[in-house]
C-alpha cells in the first residue's frame, strides 16, 4: 500500500500580506479547510500565479516539502513554525475565521 508523507507547518509561514491566502483558496491543488489548507506538494511544477511575492512564498514551502518527501503540506493555525522557513504575523486578519486542527 502507497504511502504518502505529509508536512505540517504553521500558517505563519504565509504572508498575509502577499495575498497568498487569496491564491490558495482559488487554486485546484489546494483544499481549503479549517484552520488552513491542504497544498498538493505537485503545485510546485504548475505555479503560475500572476503574483511574484505569493508565488515566492509558498515556493520556499513547497521546495521545502520536496526535499523532506513530501507529498503534502497541511498548513494549519496550529502547527509548530519550521525554522528556516520565514514566519509572517497574522495578527491583524480580520477575516481569518478558523478552527484549530484539533477541532476538525
């Protein structure tokens, strides 16, 4: 039976302010869910965002995951921060209306 690794990281390592969040909840390898989303690691190969500072940062988690073997990333409010990876505040969205992971 395959089996597919999958790495957990904080949202914080999305920038707000990149209107990242915007372009994950449109994109058809991510699944939007509560307290983050579920990023198909294969994304990566297909970026073609018409924003360079979002498609920058999730870049740096997606090589990320490749590295590690991934096939997944959950990005979750919950979730530790990976050191290495750039850490954003989300403390002034507003619209970011969320259930942690161990809710769902």
């Amino acid at each position: 039976m395959p089996v597919i690794k999958t790495l957990i990281l904080s949202t914080a390592h999305i920038n707000p302010a990149a209107n990242t969040p915007a372009y994950l909840n449109d994109d058809p390898f991510v699944t939007e869910r509560e307290g983050g989303w579920l990023v198909n690691v294969d994304l990566y190969q297909v970026l073609m965002w018409d924003n360079d500072e979002a498609m920058e940062n999730l870049e740096a988690i997606l090589k990320h995951a490749m590295k590690l073997q991934c096939g997944y990333v959950i990005l979750d409010m919950d979730a530790d921060e990976e050191p290495g990876l750039p850490v954003y505040d989300w403390s002034e969205q507003e619209d970011w209306n969320c259930a942690p992971i161990d809710d769902l």
